[in-house]
C-alpha cells in the first residue's frame, strides 16, 4: 500500500489492519506521533488526515490510504536558505516554554495546527475548546492556550509578509 506522509510516498507492506500509530512510529521511524492513552482518549497520538485531527492509537492504516497524513515532522519546512522554518505553532510552543514532559506535545501542536487552519483567528473559547481534546499530565493548559493565541498571532504575520 501507498502511504503519503508529510508530502513523502512510502511504500508499506503492512497489514492493513495495523494501527497507523504503530506503522508511524515503528516502520517509517517518525517518533513525533506519541503513545498516550492507547484508546484515543488523551490526544498524544493525534496526526492530520487529509487536514482533519485524528487520533492514530485507534486509526487503522486502511483509513489513511489515498489520504495525506501529517505528523509533527510534517509541519516545519525547509526555507529557501536550505534551514528549517518551524510552522508558528512549534514556535509558539517554543516561545511559550510549554514543553515539561513533552509527552502529551506533539497531539498539542497538531490540533493547535488543525485549529488555526481552519480557523486563523480563534478567540480565547475557541482555542479552550479546540486544546480540551487533548490532556496533558502536567497541567500546563494555560501556557499551551497561550502558545495557540500567540501562534495565530506568528502566522497572521506570515501571512501579511506574503501578500
């Protein structure tokens, strides 16, 4: 089966029944994606199918076929000078100091990223709303609300810069 993650083809001999966390992970080496809770509950997991946040501990590899799947990986690029351009939510993230753990980050920025593409300027409620799906062991839900307002804020600037 043909698997397109983060824009890459992979070919993957994999039973189509497997769990796409596990196929991620263990066959294409793409750690970002996190094992959490195994039952799709606390959001560590979380990758983009076709832009839309989906939990890959319950999502079985069939689901992504002819779909793009996006990882953690997936969201810096490289910019024209050859060095990575992180998408303004890892920068937030950064910026923010949120990170403790870091177990629970990777389904954070991913939903974060799902959010502002749909939806560029969330308010305060949105953005609790949005970041509410996925748990974070050490309680740093204020920093990570903060990261997400100060990300909508990084890539409206990006976006003024282009046009």
């Amino acid at each position: 089966m043909q698997l397109m993650v983060n824009g890459q083809p992979y070919l993957v001999d994999e039973e189509r029944d497997r769990l796409l966390l596990w196929v991620l992970r263990d066959e294409l080496g793409l750690t970002g994606t996190k094992f959490g809770c195994g039952i799709g509950l606390c959001g560590s997991c979380t990758v983009h199918l076709d832009g839309i946040p989906t939990r890959a501990c319950i999502t079985l590899l069939s689901a992504a076929d002819g779909k793009e799947v996006r990882t953690l990986e997936g969201l810096a690029e490289i910019g024209a000078n050859g060095e990575m351009v992180f998408h303004p939510v890892q920068q937030a993230f950064l910026d923010e100091q949120v990170p403790q753990c870091s177990w629970c980050m990777s389904g954070q920025m991913m939903t974060a990223a799902a959010l502002l593409e749909k939806n560029p300027k969330p308010n305060a409620e949105e953005i609790r709303q949005a970041m509410d799906a996925v748990y974070c062991r050490c309680g740093t839900y204020h920093r990570i609300r903060k990261a997400v307002a100060r990300a909508a804020e990084l890539a409206g600037q990006s976006r003024s810069q282009l046009g």
